[in-house]
C-alpha cells in the first residue's frame, strides 16, 4: 500500500519563558493510503502536537512532513488553507458548529468550500446525517441537541466533501462508552467505504484497538509502530464492536431538556478550552458564512 503520509525527522520545540521544551523528537513516520491510523498515548505525551503537525496547523521546528507530494512543512498560511480546504477533515473534541446554523447546514459547509450547489450541498449533507443517525435532526440547530448529537454532526461535517485525509482528536471524548463504540464503527466503516485515510489520536488503548496501524507514543517519541495483519485487525474488532453493525447507529432520543442536571446533581465540568487549530477551524467556518450571506444578498438584488 502506497503511502500518503510521510514524517521526516520530524522536531517540535516549544519555548516556555526561558526554557525548551522538546514536545516531538526526530519523529520518522509513514501513513499508508486508506488505512485507519490510531496514534495513541498519554496525557502529554505529545500525540495531540504530532496530530496539529500531520494536518499542517502548527509548523516544525525541524523536519517535514508530506501528505501526497505536496511538502506542507513548507507551505506559506494562505496555501496551508488553501490545501485543509480541499484535501483534508477534522473532528476535534469540542464541535465547532456554527450556532446559527441548522445541523444541515453546519455539515453542508466543506462543500461550499468547493463551489457545490446549494441543492447539492443538502442532498448531501442530509446523506451524511441518515447514516449518523441524525437526519430527524437536519434542520435542528446546535442549542436543539445534545452534546453526543452535536458531535456527530461534527463527524458528518468532516465526510460529507470526501477529503483524502481526516484527522481526529480523541473524536470520541465526549461520547458514553455505547455511543463511543457505535460513532467509532460508523467512521470506521464510511474511511474504508470513501477510502479515506483517517487518522484518530486517542489516549484510550482499548480505542486504537480499531486501527489498521497503531502508533504509540511516549515522551515525544514513537514508541512503537505497529501495522496489524488482518488475522489481528479481525480479532481486534470483534473485541471493541461485537456484533455491531452501521443500522445500530439509532436515532438518538435523548434532547438538551433531558440531559439538563437535575436539581442536587454534580455539575458536569465545563467544555475544554479550543486550541489554536480549533479556533483556525470556527474561523473558517464563519468565513464560509460569511461567503453564503454575501451571495444570498447580491442574489436578492439581482431579483429586483
């Protein structure tokens, strides 16, 4: 299997008053086409970081990193934008949907990145939402659903254009352990459906355990690198998933109304802060709005 990731003595070095912390270490890593690679680690280990450097939303320090033949280590911010618009996804941990924006809509947003037509655009989305049990919820907005329900409209976001590459940070994170395994299965299913390369960081073990290739890592290094044989993959599965199939994805029937904290109970802890690349994503989606809105207003004028 050709490969479309290509990590060279990869190095990040972070600066934190006067001292170097070394968060990557001559990291040497390849990704092979349409495999589901799961890196996985501990907290600070520095998985999130080599994430933010295979999708090109941090730069190196030293080392290069190719997805395909295009060096993106090297490209300039507009061209790194540019090439996330049209060959890459991302679901992050926090959901970044737009919150004026119905579920329909936040997913149909890549595509018009692509210049699809808005009919299009919704017959689309809307596929994308059936087969993450959510199509009831199409014209929902983000405040209408719950927490599991918006992350899998963040999911469906990240398919709906098709991308060579989609990246996930710990996807699943705030899912219950039922619904984790269930998301978990559906994307697994739809990478190797589109053949599309995904590549999740997790730091629960027993998650990687879906993965084609397993990278460890451990203190900014690659502790281990394992691509699996299907004998393993096969048993693998069957462990996380059992007899799970894509139709077990359901309906979801809990709403925000039933999952408010009842009078006396712990409040749940607050939502994590957005990073950087997070903030880079809510940007370009509301620059994506932003677009929609001009063309809707010069259309209204044309009609006059």
């Amino acid at each position: 299997m050709a490969s479309i990731i290509k990590v060279q003595n990869l190095r990040k070095v972070y600066r934190v008053g006067k001292e170097k912390v070394v968060a990557l270490d001559d990291i040497c890593l390849e990704i092979g086409e349409g495999e589901m690679c799961c890196i996985v680690g501990a907290s600070g280990s520095g998985k999130s970081t080599l994430l933010n450097q295979l999708a090109g939303l941090e730069k190196p320090t030293k080392g290069h990193v190719f997805i395909g033949k295009h060096d993106i280590s090297s490209m300039s911010e507009d061209q790194l934008a540019t090439f996330r618009q049209q060959h890459l996804g991302f679901i992050f941990q926090s959901y970044n949907l737009l919150p004026s924006m119905t579920a329909a809509e936040n997913v149909a947003l890549p595509l018009m990145f692509k210049g699809i037509g808005k009919k299009e655009r919704e017959k689309r989305a809307r596929a994308e939402l059936k087969k993450m049990g959510l199509l009831s919820r199409a014209n929902h907005k983000p405040t209408e659903m719950s927490g599991g329900q918006q992350q899998r409209v963040g999911i469906a976001r990240a398919f709906v254009a098709k991308p060579k590459v989609i990246f996930a940070d710990e996807p699943t994170g705030n899912l219950d352990s039922t619904t984790s395994q269930q998301v978990l299965y559906s994307m697994l299913q739809m990478a190797h459906e589109y053949g599309i390369t995904f590549v999740m960081v997790t730091h629960e073990r027993e998650l990687s355990l879906c993965g084609d290739r397993i990278v460890t890592i451990k203190d900014g290094c690659v502790l281990e690198n394992k691509l699996l044989t299907d004998e393993e993959k096969a048993a693998n599965r069957s462990q996380l998933f059992g007899d799970l199939a894509s139709a077990d994805v359901a309906e979801p029937e809990t709403t925000v109304k039933e999952e408010k904290t009842k009078k006396g109970a712990k409040q749940a802890p607050p939502p994590p802060r957005k990073t950087t690349a997070e903030k880079a994503q809510a940007v370009q989606a509301a620059a994506a709005q932003a677009i929609q809105k001009q063309k809707s207003a010069q259309e209204g004028e044309g009609s006059k």
